[in-house]
C-alpha cells in the first residue's frame, strides 16, 4: 500500500478516545507516519460522547 500512497486515512471515525486504539492497532502493520485522522469538537457528533472516557 505505502508503495502507491504514503499517506493513508485509516478509518472515518472522529472521535479521539476510538482514534487512539484505531492507531495504535494500525501503528502495528504500518509505520505511524502514514496514518493520516481528523479529530472532531467534543461533544462528537458520531458517538456522542461528550468528555473522555478510559
């Protein structure tokens, strides 16, 4: 894949406690530069959740 595009968005969700375990899966198979991730405004608008939870 890094072959044809260095960059790459691995997933569509938003929400910045699911990005974190999103990444850290992908960081496994490919290198953390090439991961590319918007993060949206609390409360977020996909899972509602509206502060952060461990």
């Amino acid at each position: 894949m890094l072959y044809y595009m260095p960059q790459a968005w691995v997933s569509d969700n938003t929400d910045a406690a699911s990005r974190v375990y999103i990444q850290h899966a992908t960081s496994l198979l490919y290198p953390p530069i090439m991961q590319c991730a918007h993060v949206s405004e609390v409360p977020n608008h996909q899972m509602g959740r509206s502060e952060v939870e461990y």
